[in-house]
C-alpha cells in the first residue's frame, strides 16, 4: 500500500504538490487523474524518493521507498520511457536493471517475451519507436514481479494499437490481484481501466473516490419537455433550480426528476418527457477540475468537504 | 498465475545489505559500462593514443638524436617519453570518466538506475568501482604497451632503457595510475555538474588549462602552484627523473588522491543531497 500524508513540494515558486494525503488500496486500479501540471509525475517521483518532499510523508508497505534495498520487487514503475541510453540494447538495459535488484536472466528472458520484444531485443533501443520504447519501460517495471505498479501517462502518444495493448496488459495485470496506480490527464482513459480515482488539480486532491461515486457526485440533470415552459421553468426556479432553456425543453440542475415532476403534477402542467440525464465521467472530471483551474466555484471547498 | 504475495519487508537495512546492494550494483554498472559502444571507443582510443603518440615522439627523437647537445642526452628519460603520449590519452579516459554517469543525466535514465538502487551512494560507488578498475587495466595495457613499443624504437640509438631499471616499473603504474586517477575526477566533476558537456570542460580545464596558467604564475608561485595540480603529479609518476621543479614520487600519489578523494567526496554529497 501506498501512503501520503501531507506531502508537499515546491520548486521556486511553484507549489507543484500541496498537501496530498492519499492511502492507493492494494489489489485496486487507482486513477490519478488530473489536467497537466497538477502535480501528477511530482508526486510519483517523490513515491520512488526520487526527489524528496518539501513536507510530509509518502511510504510503500509502511516505510519510505529509499529504505527498500532491492525495490523493484515490491515497487514496478514506469515514468519516462524514453530515459534510455539510446545504444545499449533492450537486452542488457533490463539485464543491468535486473542485476542491480538480484533478479536472475531467465526473468530477463521473460518480460522481454511478455512485452513482445523478443525479435528486437537485442537492437540498440535508440531505433526504437515510441509503442516499442513504452514496452520496454513496462518490461523494466515488470522485472521484479512486484505487487505494486506504476504507471505515469502510459498511453501518451501511443497509437490507437499500442493504447489497447496496454489497456488490455493493465486488465491482465489488475486480474492478478497487483495494486496498480496509473496517471492520466484523459478521463476517458480511467474509464476504461480504474476502480478508484484520486483527482488532483494544482497539486491539490479534489477527489479520492471510486469511479462511481465520482460520476454520481455531481448532480446531473433533469430534461422536461412541456407546452409550458415558462410557467414550469417560474415553479421551478421558485423552488431553487437553475433553469435553461435547450430546444423546446427545460434543463434543470439542481433538482431531481422526481421534485421536478411533482411540481409539475402539482401545478397541473402536462409533462411530455422527463429525463434524468445523468453526469458522464468526462463532465465529471471538467466538473472537478475547472473548479481547481479556474477557482471560479464557490463550491470547491464543498466538493472536497462532500468527497470524504 | 492467480494471487500476488505481497513481498514482507526485506531484513532492516544493516551492513549486510548494503554488501548486497553494492555487490548488485557493481554488477549491474558492469553491463552498462560494457553495453555501450561509447565506452568502448574510449577505452581503444586511450590505448591507441598512448601507444601511437608515445611511438611518434619516440621516433622523433631518434631522428634528431644526433644532433642533440649533451645536456639534453644526459637529461633524456626514455621511460618518461614512451608514456608522453598519456599527455594526449588522458582526456580519452577522461570523458569516459564523465560519459559513465553524464550519459545518465543527459538522458534521464539517471532515474531509472535510482528508482532501482535508492541508495544514491552505493550507485556512484559502485560506477566509481567499475570505472577505476576498468581504467587501471586499460591504463596499464597502454602504457606497457607504449613503454615496451617506444623502448624498441628508442634502441635505434642505443638510448633504450628496461623495466628492470631503477624507477622504471614505478613509472609504468604511475601512468596508469594517473590515466585511473583522470577518469575518476571527471566522474566525480559530471556526477556534481550533472552535464556531460560542463563537466568534460571542467576536466580540461583541471588538467590542461591550469597547468599552463599556473607557469604563467611569477617565481616561486608557479612552481608552487603547480606542485598542486593532478597534471605535474601525473608527469612525476610517469618519468624517472625527478628534476627539481617535480615532485617526489610519494607527494605526487598523495597529491592525486586528494584530487580524487575530494572530488568524489563532493560528489557523494551533491548526489544524496539533491532531487534527481
Ligand atoms: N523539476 C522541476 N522544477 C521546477 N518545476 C517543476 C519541476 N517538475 C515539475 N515542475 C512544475 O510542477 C508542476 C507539476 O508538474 P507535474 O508533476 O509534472 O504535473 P503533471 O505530471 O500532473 O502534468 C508544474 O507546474 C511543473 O511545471
Ligand atoms: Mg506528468
């Protein structure tokens, strides 16, 4: 288990990871999701203590990452891909690797054939492409058989072959019961493949929530369509709704499809259709996170009180 | 495979550990250093120059033995000029020293190689290792090579001398003593600047650029000075003669390990102490 309490830092000016606490349940998919620059690599470079925090703590199975001596078989990480000394070959980057945690060659052999580099291993990695470089990173965070990956921005730039590679690796992956933490700036993407979300906007937590309850925090709202849209939108902001107008039907946040109804039963006004529409993931993110960007929602403070 | 045991914390961290990580290390900073073609250009280049070059002046020597007035003949150190070419070589084996850790800064794999290893201090340990022992032997290959080369050439006017003769074996070790005692400095200097190019710069400038303006120095000063820096110590372990401006043998080693110790200390230091 992975757990940050306060952890905060600050470069300069910038206080790219403020406060964070967070506990990433083992056995899970976590999704750390956030626009860019809220703190999302920073605070899993300070997980692998490679840059120390300005506070507080992070800690791996309940001690500090820099105390592990052969970590990666408890830690899996994949941060840069592309971090490579651009002649050494597949091979011998994942055999240095391998040695300096007492992982044996056969287990060389093996990751390089689950990552599908078996014909290209022996190649100076600077020819590799971008897909063929994130293998080999997957392969590096898989050397140790470790019960805790992580992964930053697998999928950036990736054509749409290697985005289901590493979707359907990360599925496998959680099947087998390993605790996996993944970053991503796309929603879509964490739909996809996480079971709790942690959401993080200017290096504050805005979320630590599942999937669900993410989605289903947010409101949604309600469709009506009547002849009388004037005299229901009138009720219905009287009972504390936001109105507004889409075609020649009533949206209504701020009230649920059961008040909304009601109301209208009560004032005697012919409904034709009542939908609830519910938030998708993707409003839910840009929900969250404008608030964190903007600060223009008075409701942040609420959000975070709510999520807990 | 169905469930993933959760590893149990490993045995605290005692001296036992830190063996096996530093043991692991070195392994693991051996197939790098061997990986790479870089490396091992460097490590042909710094024979090739010590033995090419060291053959050249040899040659050039005998060409104008002749006509050399005695004093000169007299003062002549045959052992000293079959190694001259370490002159050229050591900024050979000096990049190599800065490339061993520089590459990793350069391309971030520096990262990596600490997500794996945390304990910072072991990994340029363990680089510093590998390095020195792999210099030590390339050092020691071209210098018996270039002594043992320049000495045949050098046997054209009977001038000549053996490793049996006084100081002569010394001052074989001495150049690759020197040679090892470059590519660590400039480990140390990359491991500290964390550029490649900042830190080959910084290395040239110790060993060739101070030495000349350390002559520029007024009397007693450049003497002085110079006594200080790794270059003259380097030239006094590679000769047999000990001229007056020179140092001994002894405060020449002891001259170079202060270089290296100090700048690997700094090193060690600006490593541990800073995000990577
Ligand atoms: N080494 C660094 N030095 C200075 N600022 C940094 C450094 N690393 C990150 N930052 C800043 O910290 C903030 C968070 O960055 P980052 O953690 O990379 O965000 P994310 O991964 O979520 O996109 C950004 O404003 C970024 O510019
Ligand atoms: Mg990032």
């Amino acid at each position: 288990m992975i757990r940050a309490e306060g952890l905060t830092k600050r470069y300069g000016s910038t206080l790219a990871v403020d406060h964070l606490d967070f506990e990433i349940q083992p056995g899970v998919v976590t999704g750390f999701l956030g626009p860019n620059g809220a703190g999302k690599t920073t605070t899993m470079r300070m997980i692998l203590g490679l840059d120390a925090p300005t506070a507080g703590t992070v800690t791996v199975n309940g001690r500090s990452y820099v105390d592990i001596p052969f970590p990666l078989h408890e830690v899996g990480a994949l941060l840069e891909a592309k971090a490579l000394h651009p002649s050494r070959s597949a091979y011998n980057h994942l055999l240095s690797l391998a040695q300096s945690n007492r992982i044996s060659r056969q287990r060389v052999d093996v990751v390089i054939d689950m990552v599908g580099l078996a014909d290209v291993a022996g190649r100076p990695v600077g020819k590799y492409s971008l897909g063929m470089g994130q293998r080999l990173g997957i392969a590096a965070a898989l050397l140790g058989d470790p019960p805790i990956l992580m992964f930053d921005e697998p999928v950036n730039g990736l054509d749409p072959e290697g985005i289901l590679w590493i979707r359907n690796l990360l599925k496998s992956l959680a099947l087998e019961g390993r605790t996996i933490f993944l970053s991503s700036h796309l929603m879509s993407e964490m739909a996809q493949t996480a079971d709790e979300l942690l959401v993080v906007g200017r290096g504050r937590l805005i979320a630590a929530d599942s999937v669900a309850n993410v989605v289903g925090s947010g409101q949604g709202t309600v469709r009506v369509e009547t002849p009388h849209l004037d005299e229901l939108a009138a009720i219905l902001r009287a009972r504390g709704a936001t109105v507004t107008y889409v075609d020649n039907a009533l949206e209504v946040h701020g009230l649920d499809a059961r008040t909304v109804g009601d109301a209208a039963f009560e004032n005697r006004i012919v409904v034709h259709e009542l939908v609830r529409q519910r938030e998708s993931l993707e409003d839910a993110y840009f929900r969250l996170t404008d608030a964190s960007v903007d600060f223009h929602a008075a409701a942040l403070p609420e959000l975070a009180g709510d999520r807990r | 495979m169905t469930a993933v045991i959760v590893n149990e914390p490993r045995s605290a961290a005692g001296p036992e550990t830190a063996r096996g990580t530093y043991r692991a290390a070195v392994a693991s900073e051996w197939t790098k250093l061997r990986s790479v073609r870089s490396t091992v250009w460097s490590l042909v280049v710094t024979i090739a120059i010590t033995v090419g070059l060291g053959a050249l002046l040899c040659a050039a020597v005998v060409a104008r033995w002749d006509r050399l007035d005695p004093i000169e003949r007299l003062r002549f150190d045959a052992t000293g000029r079959s190694l001259a070419g370490i002159f050229l070589a050591q900024l050979a084996i000096g990049v190599l020293g800065v490339l061993v850790i520089g590459s990793e800064y350069t391309t971030g794999s520096i990262r990596t190689t600490f997500a794996a290893t945390p304990r910072r201090k072991t990994v340029v340990a363990a680089k510093a290792t590998v390095l020195a022992a792999v210099a030590f032997v390339v050092g020691a290959i071209g210098c018996f090579a270039a002594f043992g080369i320049g000495q045949v050439i050098l046997q054209g006017k009977h001038v000549g001398v053996s490793l049996g003769d006084t100081n002569v074996l010394r001052a074989v070790f001495g150049g690759a003593i020197y040679l090892t005692a470059v590519a660590l400095i400039g480990f140390s200097l990359a491991t500290i600047i964390r550029r490649t190019p900042g830190a080959i710069a910084a290395l040239f400038a110790i060993v060739l650029v101070l030495p000349i303006l350390s002559n520029a120095l007024p009397s007693p000063w450049d003497n002085n000075v110079a006594k200080l820096l790794p270059a003259t110590a380097g030239e006094s372990l590679f000769s047999t003669r000990a001229a007056p401006d020179i140092l001994t043998a002894t405060h020449a080693v002891i001259v170079l390990a202060v270089w290296v110790v100090a700048t690997f200390a700094v090193a060690l230091i600006s490593v541990s102490r800073r995000d990577s």
